[in-house]
C-alpha cells in the first residue's frame, strides 16, 4: 500500500484519531474536551473546549525550543530593492511591539483590525499582532479602489485601520490615503484610529487626533517595559475575516477559526509541501488572498521554516528573470505560484534562457494553484526547472488544498491536468445537477461530502444565511465548490472549470477548460481564455481568445486557424468551435485569475461593470477595439 493510501485510509477509518495526532504538533494553552462536534447548517466545530493561541505556535513555541536565532521572514522588494530578514526573536518584539500598540489604541478581545497594506514585513507583522491579542483581522489587498474597500468596512466595522502612504507597481505609485479617506466618506462606519506607515516613495499628510504614523507608535510601545503576553482564546474563536473577491453589494466575509486552521495548516506544511524547517518557502502571492493568509503568514511560520515575502511582479521587475533570481539569493527550497505567472514568464521567455544566469541548484518543487494550470504550462516548468512541477486545488473557502500531490509523504505520478488526489479530510464527489453521484470519467458538480475538515471556513460574517445558502442548500450533506469536474480510473480530480463556465452547444454539455488546455498546447500560445458565445442556432459556441508568446513572427491568421483544428482534431467537431481572436492581453484579477464573464459581457457586447479585482482596466478597452475590428 502506498504511504498516501495509508494515511488517507486512516483518516477514513478513524477521522477524530487523525485530527486528535495532528494537533499533537502544536501547543495548547488547555487541552480539548472533544476533537470535533457538528452544529448543524454544514459547520462543524474543530478542539472544542481547547485554549490555544495562532500567534503562540508561530513565534513563541520555537523560541521557546530554542530556535529563536533562526530566519524566520526574508523580505524581497524588487520595487525598490530593499532587503530585510527577521528571526524568530526579532519578528516576536516586532509583533510583541504593534500587540502594545493596538492595546494603547483600545483594541480588544474580538475587535476587528482591518489591514489596508503593500507587500512589506509590517503586513505579516501586524497579522500577527492582531492574532496575539485575539482581536480578529480583516486583511484588503492593497490598492483596492474605495468602494471595495468600503463595503469591508461596513461588513466589518472596525476598531483601527492599518494602512500605509502607498503600494508600488511597476512605473507607478498607488495612494492608499486618498482611497482610504474616500472609503471611510462612503461608508456608513468610521473606525477609532487609523495608523498609517509612511514609505519613503511617498510620503501622505496626517490629519486629526484618530490619525497615527506607524513608527512613532511603535518606537514608543518598545518603551514599555516586558513583552504583551498571547490572549488565549477559544479554539474556535475567530482568527480573521476574509472577504471573497469579485463580490458584488456586500461582499462575502469567510471566517477562520485559530484552533482548527493552525492544525490544518501545520500538516499540509509536511505531508503536502514537504517543508522542513530549515527550509525557505516562497508563497509569490499576496497578503490580501487567502494564498497569503495560508502559506506566507501562517503555514510556514506554524512549521518553523524561513517564509518569503515579495514584492514585485514575476515580469517587469524588471524581467522575466525575477523569480530565478530570487530562489538564488534567498535559496528557497518550493515555491508556490499561480499558473499566469508561470505563463507570463513563459511569454516573455518561451525558451527559457535567463534561468541560464542563476543558481536554482537548492530548489527542490513548484506548486501551481488559483486557477487551472494546462498541461503546456506544466511541462514547459518541468522542462526548463528540472524539478516536480505540482498543481494542486483548493479554495479561498476551505484554507488549505483539497487536493494534491502530496510530496511529503510520497510523490504519486503526475497527471497532466488534474490537480492529483484528494487530501485526508476532504470526501471529494462527482455528483449532477439533482445530486445523484455520477460514474467515474463523468463530469459534473465537484462537491465534498460533510462534515468539512479542520481550516475550512466556519461561517459567514454575521451572515448565516448566505453561508448555508451560498454552500451547503443546492445539495444537501455536501458543501458546493462550486467548480465542475470528474475522476478518473484512478481516482484523480480533474477540475475543468466554474460550474457557470460550462457551454451548452446545441445540447452538449462542454467544459470551456477543456477546449482551453487543447488551445493552449499550440507552441505559439502563450495562454488563452475560452468563452461560450450565444448563438441563435446552437444556443452558445466557443469563443477563443488568444495571447502569443513574444518574439512569433507567423501571421495571427495562421495561427487561429491551427488552434481551431486542433480543437476539433482533440475534442471534435462538436465544439463547433470557430471563430477566436488575438489579444495582447487578457483581463484578470490582482490574484492572477482571468476575468471570464468580462470577456464574455464583453464579445456578447453587453454592458458590464469594471470588475474591483481587475488588475488592468485598460486591457478591456484594447479587446473591445479588437473584438470591433474583428466583426
């Protein structure tokens, strides 16, 4: 039997002894009284009875075991080019320092703590600060535009505001003070204090007694004699809010827990990632997604490993050599991205020579995961890398993968295009649109069997409701992901696409996933978006649009028509697809994600509203003007 059948089979027989041997890695300030009780309405309550402390178990409990000297955040701006490290004992009075500061500011127990930052080490710091005391952060990606961020706000309503003068992105700056200000005017809620971090790039004027500036706050806190001790909480006491991206009107607030999440988190650092602690591990991600949350913040601290915190882009940055470079200085071990940056560098150098200038010898593994990595993409990483190229799944609800490849415990053959096997807590299945569970290689729901593991969401943001409705009342005894997929003969997940993204032409039921893998295996596509069009006679065909890697001097003319035979030649003429476009990019989310039902507003020609998540609003109007010349 293999070691992952073995672990995942003890997991089914006895669940609560698995969990109950995965908390034994982490401390508890009292132990619990049961491993697991269900309330009903899809939620379940992980440690129940414990007393425990997130922050605790990623700072205090290794200096304690002595391993306070060791590097605990490398911080790496390609912006600017400031580098900083941390140990655990210096992150500690950092964290201790802004404890004290939130505490002077009146921040208690069950407070919320809205966190408005750039990629800095302040971020990660005041994460964990809002953790120590028991208050409960609410983390907005830097730079969201003020209705966004008012609307979290709202939700949240918080006691202070962390924010900074501003963010940088390549060849601009981003004011977060004005679109914070804006924010605060539009809401219906302002908080006691907002504590603003001045940046050298750009400095913002204070006004009034509830407005602070960072360091001087911070200074005097580590005046103050002794370190903040850890507020402990309940295991199942709120550790953060995170409100789901793409939201329109009030946004969805998902609630995480300390106890179950440290656990969850914890485990998939060794038996997923196969971290050690004397390991770097680059999550290239963002502390506003849940990427960030899991795998920058608390994931690698909880395991006692070097985390890594960029900022910069992987192209631009100023080339597609940013990321090698970075493994070499750093000698990051693993590093966890989203497939578009993977394919962004891919467009900027398909064959791969600036790796030719660095040392990746120290890096061991890739993981891909945000949206669906083609099987293009994974090989040309494999090839050029050398190392396991790994795309795993998971959720912004769920914390952690719900399926992978496991490397810690032993790495089972990749698949190209499925996101391999489900994790231990996660009773992955196929079922359709009445709920009845579908045959193996059948497509349809993906959804996982109740009760929810440890690190899933608990519930909604004063929003019970939306929470049962939004996940658990379409198919009851399952929570709905949402995604469409199948397995296979050999148990692996294929996760194809949104639910809403399956095209129906003429009766047949296709996956837009699908015809986008086939696309994106053709040499001059450098990635590609795939949108179901309505259609009189068929009711939707597929609509293709296409990015060329850089440097292809063949006609776009030639390369579409390669693209549309080669999609019937691999799924048939069934797709009827004809017609695709190039583009010379596509629109998609600060978190890598393409913003599909844009485009399909957009080649329908309907009216569609600026998406808060777009990374670049003027690539729209540059596909309208295509799309135009195109009819």
């Amino acid at each position: 039997m293999s070691r992952y059948k073995e672990v995942y089979e003890h997991w089914q027989s006895d669940p609560d002894n698995f969990w109950e041997e995965a908390a034994g890695d982490l401390d508890w300030h009292r132990p619990f009284d049961s491993v697991r009780s269900d309330v009903g309405n899809g939620s379940t309550r992980w440690f129940a009875g414990a007393e425990c402390n997130i922050c605790w178990n990623a700072l205090d409990r290794h200096i304690a075991e002595g391993r306070g000297d060791y590097v605990a955040l490398v911080y790496d701006s390609a912006m600017t080019g400031a580098q900083a490290r941390y140990t655990y004992s210096e992150l500690l009075e950092e964290v201790c320092a802004m404890a004290v500061v939130l505490r002077d500011l009146g921040v208690e127990k069950g407070d919320r703590v809205l966190i408005y930052m750039p990629m800095v080490p302040e971020a990660v710091i005041a994460m964990l600060a809002t953790a120590r005391i028991g208050a409960i952060h609410v983390v907005v990606f830097g730079g969201f535009a003020a209705k966004e961020l008012a609307t979290r706000i709202q939700d949240a309503k918080p006691k202070v505001i962390l924010s900074a003068s501003c963010g940088l992105e390549p060849g601009r700056i981003v004011e977060y003070k004005p679109l914070l200000d804006e924010a605060i005017r539009l809401g219906l809620f302002s908080p006691d204090h907002t504590v603003i971090l001045q940046r050298p790039s750009h400095e913002c004027e204070l006004a009034g007694q509830s407005e602070h500036e960072w360091y001087s706050l911070v200074q005097k806190a580590k005046l103050e004699p002794g370190h903040t001790s850890c507020e402990w909480v309940g295991s199942n006491h709120p550790l953060y809010i995170l409100h789901t991206s793409g939201t329109t009107g009030v946004p969805k607030g998902i609630v995480r827990d300390h106890g179950g999440y440290m656990v969850a988190l914890k485990w998939s650092m060794t038996n997923i990632y196969n971290v050690k602690q004397t390991d770097v591990f680059w999550a290239a991600s963002d502390v506003g997604w849940v990427v960030g949350h899991s795998y920058i913040v608390y994931g690698p601290l909880l395991n006692g490993s070097t985390t890594l915190l960029f900022e910069g882009k992987p192209v631009g940055t100023p080339d597609a050599g940013t990321f090698w470079r970075v493994i070499e200085e750093h000698g990051v071990s693993t590093l966890f991205t989203a497939p578009t940056a993977i394919r962004a560098i891919k467009k900027a150098d398909p064959q791969g020579t600036l790796l030719a200038e660095y040392d990746l010898s120290v890096f061991n593994q890739l993981f891909l995961a945000g949206e669906r990595a083609d099987p293009d993409t994974i090989q040309w990483a494999e090839k050029i890398l050398n190392v396991p190229v790994i795309d795993h799944w998971w959720q912004t609800e769920t914390g952690w993968p719900i399926a992978a490849n496991p490397l810690g415990l032993e790495q089972l053959p990749i698949v190209y295009g499925s996101s391999c096997v489900p994790m231990p807590g996660f009773d992955v299945r196929i079922v359709n649109d009445g709920g009845s569970e579908l045959a193996k290689g059948l497509q349809g729901s993906v959804v996982v069997k109740l009760p929810l593991p440890p690190g899933c969401l608990v519930t909604l943001w004063h929003n019970e409701e939306g929470f049962v409705d939004s996940y658990f009342s379409e198919f009851p005894g399952y929570y709905k992901t949402g995604d469409a997929g199948y397995i296979d003969d050999q148990g692996y997940l294929h996760i194809m696409s949104r639910v809403d993204d399956i095209i129906n032409v003429a009766g047949h039921r296709l996956s837009t996933g699908a015809i986008e893998q086939v696309v994106a295996s053709h040499p001059d596509v450098a990635e590609c978006a795939i949108i179901g069009l309505a259609d009189e006679l068929k009711g939707e065909v597929p609509f293709g649009m296409l990015v060329l890697n850089d440097g292809v001097q063949r006609s776009e003319g030639e390369i579409v028509s390669e693209v549309i035979n080669l999609v019937r030649a691999e799924i048939g003429a069934v797709t009827a697809f004809r017609k695709a476009i190039v583009v010379a990019q596509l629109p998609k989310t600060r978190s890598g994600k393409i913003l599909r039902r844009t485009l399909k507003s957009l080649a329908d020609g309907k009216e569609y509203s600026m998406p808060a998540t777009i990374d670049n609003p003027g690539v729209l109007q540059d596909i309208e003007i295509t799309l135009k010349n195109s009819e």
